[in-house]
C-alpha cells in the first residue's frame, strides 16, 4: 500500500511537470489534470488528489470490463442496432482500416 501511494505520487508530480510546460493545455486536460489544477486552486489538497488518482487507477479496469461486456451482450441483442453502429463506422471511417 506504501509503495502504490509512493507511485502514485511520482505519477502525479511528473503530470504536474508535463503541465507546467505544455504550450496548449486544452490538448492535455484529463482528470487527472484537472484535480491537480483544483489543488493548486486550493479547492483538493494533495492527499485528495492521490487518493482520486489511485482509485481511478484501481477501479477503472474492473468498471471498464463490466461495462463492455454488458454493452457487447446489449449490441448482439439488438442486431438493427449493430446494423446501425456499422453503418455509423463506416460512415466516418470510410476506406481506413479500423485501429484500436
């Protein structure tokens, strides 16, 4: 638990220093960003902003999978909705090969 808080610190302050020298900001304002500018605004303190940073890390993988999966059950249910989506893709994709 040391060493996951000791790492998410070191990932938080390199964050910090990549913002301090990005020309635009708008390219970089994620959540994590925006925490640690609510901290320099005096609205988190530090520990606040660890805390959100580790539990976003923690709990994100095990909400992502959950919710694919039930989005993937979902789509198969509905094939004019899968039907849908496709068109929707290829619309906007065009020719280009998909990427992940």
């Amino acid at each position: 638990s040391k060493d996951l808080k000791g790492a998410m610190e070191t990932l938080i302050e390199q964050k910090r220093q990549k913002l301090s020298t990005v020309e635009k900001l708008d390219e970089h304002m994620d959540f994590a960003s925006q925490l640690i500018f609510a901290q320099n605004r005096g609205d988190l303190t530090a520990e606040n902003v660890n805390q959100c940073v580790l539990e976003m890390m923690i709990a994100a993988p095990d909400t992502l999978s959950v919710t694919l999966f039930f989005m993937l059950i979902l789509i198969a249910e509905h094939p004019t909705v899968e039907e849908e989506m496709m068109r929707e893709i290829e619309t906007v994709m065009g020719k280009q090969e998909l990427q992940s």
